[in-house]
C-alpha cells in the first residue's frame, strides 16, 4: 500500500507511535509519506520505502498567525495526488483530521481513504475547547475509519460525539527487542551506588502528568530507604519541579536529565517507573517502561488499567493518593522477590499484548478494511 502518515513530529506520545509506525510499515514493503512540519523525531536515518514531506507554515505580513491547517491540507493533497495514496493516516484529530478532510474535498474521486488515530488529549481537550466540539465530531465522521489507543478512549468518543460502534480500538505498541532489559548497556553506577534504588519519571511535564506527585511519592519513599530519581523531559512544570526538589531538599538525590533520545537505555535502569496522571488515555511511557521491565506505580484512571495490571505488573492507586503511591512502591523496593516477579510480570505483558509484531498487522487490517468499504 502507499500510505501517508501525518502526526506532530515533536517528543509526545502521538508522535512516537505515528512514527513507529511508519518505520515498521516501511519494513513491511509498503510505501510510507510522513507529511509533517519537521521530520519526526524519531525518524534519523534514511529507509528504504520511507519519503518526508515538509509543510512550510507561511508567513506573509498580512497572517497575524500561520495557517498551520491550510498549509498541511495542501501538502497532503499535493502529496496524495503526485504519489497516489491509497491510504492518508492522521494521528491526532486537531487539526489533522480536519486538514484531510479538506485534501479529500480538493482530490475528489481520486481521493485516498482516511484513517483518523485518536490518541486521547485530541478528545479530551474539547472539555476545556467547546468552541473545537462541532469541527472535532465532523471531522471524525468525515474519516474513513477511526481507531482509538484504547478501549477508555473508544468509549469516551462514542459517548462525547454520539459517535455509533465504528470505532476500532488498536492499542499502542512497543518494539521489545529495543525496550528489552537484557540488551542495552545499563549503566546503573553512573547515577546510584550500590544498593541504591532507582524511581523514574518520563514525561513532557505538562500539568496533568503531576510532577509534584511523582517528587512527593519519592520523598516518602527516600525518607525509608536510599534511593534516586531519575526525571526525563522537558515542559512547562520543570521550574515548579525544580523549586519542589529544593524545598524538600532532594537536589543531591534527584537528576533531571532533560528530554532524552535514546529512553531504552535509561528506562532499564529504573526499579520502578512513577506515572501519576489526572488521566492517560493509554500511557506510552509506561508500557515502554513494563517492556524494559520496570513495574508501574500510577493512578487507576483513563486507559492506564488496560496497560498495567494492578497487583502484577504494577500498582494503581487514586488519583493524589500520594502516601498510598509511596507505600506501594516500598512494598516492592523493600522485598527483593516481589519486586523480581513484578519486573518478571512487566516484561512477559508487553511482550504479550503489545509487542509491535502483533500490533502492526492490525493497522495493516485495518486500511485494508477501510479500502475495501464503499466510499
Ligand atoms: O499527553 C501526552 O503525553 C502527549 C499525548 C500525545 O498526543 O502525544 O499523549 C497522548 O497520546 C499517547 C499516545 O497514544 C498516549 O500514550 C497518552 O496517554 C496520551 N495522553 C493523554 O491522554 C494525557
């Protein structure tokens, strides 16, 4: 098939799968577009069947602000009629799925078929955006297929947009060759001594990852045992993060690494990763984590039942309970054979239900689903 992918090509869980996928597609023998503002950031190296396609945003003086949909409508058009798309895959309803819409109206007949991937902020953003609600709803009715990143997700849309069952929920994936704890040099020395546990947190520091929560869990924790926090990424909440780390005097214990490229080889060397969200309509992170078989603290919210099991693989707690978090992630840091069967249970899970190699065919079903349907 030739398939365009469009996705935020930034760090962010959206992209990282959009463009997995695309690389994975590659290697399957199809013919992969990525139409998008820079090239994903996880797309280095050039492939044999991958194309980038850049979206110049325009600045001409009489633009307060850049036509961002317009421009990727355009591409996608231009894109899909010079290389005769069958299939035109967005990640991302806003603007994305709008954008398609357009560059079907502008191909007509000729028009690839749209998948739309629904990743959960896309959603749950038009709580907060109302004025997105009618443009958002068309524009998922307007795809050809829909798929979501979870189950939570599928049901939240139906019953957000009054969307009937065409939805297909197509869970997240992870490559577990490369997020594998036996294969990457994990140099735990580098950031703990001996004897010292690890607690880790990946996000990109947006206000509903609770960062504040996942510095508390770990001071509890610390107050008991030694340890340290290894905190990746970037975003608005790293200052607050930073001044909490000072004001509870947890700077010698706590490394901020910044947005990081190469997470495998930092993943495995966590004890236990912290994700304590207000809500994860999968939770990314945190299957790349189980994969590098490293338990799930967390909360019991959105989709992040789906990836976790609690009492496995993982705990999950309520929402803030910050003490109830600490206290779990003791329960396994003080007892060595605990701990080992939980990490044992977070490798065998993903491998089992979200290795890339059982997910891709999906998507592969599914476009040819969609292609088959009547327009
Ligand atoms: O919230 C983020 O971290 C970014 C966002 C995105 O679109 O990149 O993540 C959403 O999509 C991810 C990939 O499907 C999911 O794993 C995240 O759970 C989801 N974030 C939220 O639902 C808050």
């Amino acid at each position: 098939m030739k398939i365009g992918i469009t996705c935020y090509p930034v760090a962010g869980g959206s992209g990282v799968i959009a463009t997995e996928l695309g690389l994975e597609l590659a290697k399957r023998g199809h013919q992969v577009h990525f139409i998008a503002y820079s090239l994903p950031f996880r797309l280095q190296k050039f492939q044999e069947n991958l194309f980038f396609h850049e979206v110049e945003v325009s600045h001409y003086p009489l633009f307060k602000y850049p036509p961002y949909t317009l421009n990727v409508a355009a591409k996608m058009a231009e894109v899909a009629q010079k290389w005769d798309l069958d299939i035109l895959h967005v990640h991302y309803a806003i603007p994305h799925a709008t954008c398609a819409f357009l560059a079907k109206s502008i191909l007509g007949k000729n028009s690839p078929k749209i998948v739309t991937t629904l990743h959960g902020t896309d959603i749950t953003l038009v709580g907060s955006e109302k004025s997105f609600y009618q443009i958002t709803k068309f524009s998922i009715e307007a795809s050809d297929g829909v798929t979501t990143v979870s189950q939570y997700l599928r049901e939240v849309t139906k019953k957000e947009f009054g969307l009937a069952n065409n939805i297909q929920c197509i869970y997240n994936f992870v490559d577990t060759n490369r997020f594998d704890p036996k294969k990457p040099v994990c140099e735990k020395e580098k950031f703990a001594a001996k004897g010292e546990k690890i607690l880790l947190h990946m996000s990109n520091f947006r206000p509903l990852k609770r960062i504040d929560d996942v510095i508390k869990v770990f001071a509890l924790v610390r107050k008991e045992i030694p340890c340290k926090l290894l905190l990746i990424g970037d975003g608005p909440k790293l200052s607050d993060a930073l001044l909490l780390v000072n004001q509870l005097k947890l700077e010698s214990d706590t490394i901020f690494l910044g947005q990081q490229e190469w997470v495998e080889n930092l993943l495995c060397l966590a004890d236990l990763f912290l994700l304590p969200s207000d809500t994860e309509s999968f939770g990314l992170s945190a299957l790349e984590a189980l994969s590098s078989g490293v338990p799930v603290i967390g909360t019991n919210l959105g989709g992040l039942p789906e990836v976790v099991e609690d009492g496995k693989s993982g705990y999950l707690l309520s929402l803030g309970d910050v003490d109830g978090m600490a206290k779990k992630a003791l329960e396994l840091l003080e007892n060595p054979d605990k701990l080992k069967q939980f990490k044992q249970n977070a490798r065998e899970r993903a491998v089992r239900l979200f290795d890339s190699q059982l997910v891709i065919p999906k998507y592969e079903q599914f476009y040819q689903k969609v292609l088959n349907s009547p327009d």
